[in-house]
C-alpha cells in the first residue's frame, strides 16, 4: 500500500482544527453539573465558585448553564469548590493539577434548601412572633379576662336572684309560690358554687359534685311547680265551666 504524501497536509489541518479537552500550559479546569437531588432536573443559573484553599480567596467563578454546566480555569492547587445557594453553600474540596480537567458534580435539594430560606426571611419570623402574640393574648384572655367577665356574669346573676328571694320572702302564701323561692334558692345556690369555682376555692370535682346535687333538686322542684300549675289551670277551667 502506498501512502499519498500529496494528503498528510491536508489530514494534519483536520487534526489540528478538531476540539480537544485540553487547558493552556500551566493551568488546570475545574467543571461539573449541578443536579436537583429531589427531582433530577439540571440547575441553571447557578453562581459557583473556587476558593484557594492556601489564602482563603476567589479565583474563579462561573454561572450554570440550561443543562446546570460550570467550568473555571484554575492554577493547580487545592480548592474549596462552592455552590452560592442558601445559608449552607454546598461545597467540596479537591486537588488539580497542571493541565488536568477535574470533574466535580453537586446534587443539592432544592426542597431543603428554599424551606431554608423560609425560616431565615424576616417576615417569616415577623408572622411567628406576631402568631406567638396573638396566642399569648388568647391565653391571657382565657385565665384572666375570660374568669373576670364570667365572675362579673355570676355577681350580677347573684344580685338578681337576691332580690327574687326577697320578695319570695313577702309573698310565699300558697305552695307554689314556696316552690318558686325554693327555685331561687337553689339558682342562687348553683350561682355560689361557681363563682367559687372560678375563683378557684374550690377544685373541679367538687364543683361538679356540689352542681350535680343542686340540679337534682332543682329539677324535682320544677316538676312539682310545673304540676302544681297544671292543677290550678284545670282547677280555674272547671270554675269557668260552671
């Protein structure tokens, strides 16, 4: 086989014009991808950047591309290679050397990362304290103003019930009017029972208890009212009748 001299130069430029992974003397490549750990896709727009590790400084940087791509032109040397996302930049080290490509990927979540953010923006911690005021207001409302407006509530149910039993006092001539200041009585007894309850004289079981004894009464009494009033009414009936 004979070799055609008349096409090596012509070979030697096509050689020479293919794209090869290569860096200028004396220097090194770092590149990567940037992937979302949850969900696969490639990040873009990415600020990543290479801190020489000796001196603490800069020295390259580079923004990812659609397919989250980076690539930065470095001297050999050790770097901390960072990704400038949240608080808590993801980051790794590495070592490069005179005309080495060294590949260095991320995945990072996203997820993580923006819930994150939330927690540190000032408005979200701005709705937690305004939250947290307004659950101290409820609680305070709720041991304080709550039992004072109920307290208030009992007096001036009490102050009534007084004046009822009062004038049961002056006008308890037949039965059914004993039965209604006995009626009094007992609401005004219920009335005690709580306000003591509210000023905390007394603990729940008892409360309940003593509450529970009083309705009892107060029912049997209202039957009887409820059937004495029955009578008078079939009684009047009968004399309208005649």
């Amino acid at each position: 086989m004979k070799l055609n001299f008349g096409r090596v130069p012509l070979l030697l430029a096509v050689v020479l014009l293919m794209p090869l992974p290569v860096v200028a003397a004396g220097t090194a490549s770092i590149d990567g991808h940037i992937i979302d750990k949850d969900t696969g896709k490639h990040l873009a727009g990415l600020l990543v950047e290479a801190i020489n590790v000796s001196d603490g400084k800069t020295v390259a940087s580079s923004i990812t591309d659609e397919s989250g791509y980076y690539s930065m032109n470095v001297s050999p040397g050790n770097y901390d290679v960072f990704v400038r996302i949240g608080e808590k930049q993801p980051s790794q080290s590495l070592f490069v050397q005179t005309g080495q490509i060294q590949s260095l990927d991320f995945k990072i979540s996203m997820k993580s990362i923006s819930e994150q953010q939330m927690t540190q923006s000032p408005l979200f911690w701005a709705q937690i304290i305004l939250a947290g005021f307004i659950l101290l207001i409820i609680i305070i409302d709720q041991l304080f103003f709550k039992r004072k407006r109920i307290l208030s509530d009992l007096a001036a149910e009490r102050s009534r019930l007084e004046v009822e039993l009062k004038k049961g006092d002056e006008t308890s001539r037949d039965e059914i009017s004993k039965l209604k200041k006995d009626k009094s009585q007992l609401e005004y007894m219920i009335n005690l029972t709580r306000t003591k309850y509210h000023e905390r004289s007394i603990n729940e079981e008892s409360f309940r208890e003593i509450i529970r004894d009083y309705q009892e009464k107060l029912i049997e009494v209202e039957a009887k009212m409820a059937a004495l009033e029955s009578e008078k009414k079939e009684g009047t009936a009968a004399q309208e009748r005649k």
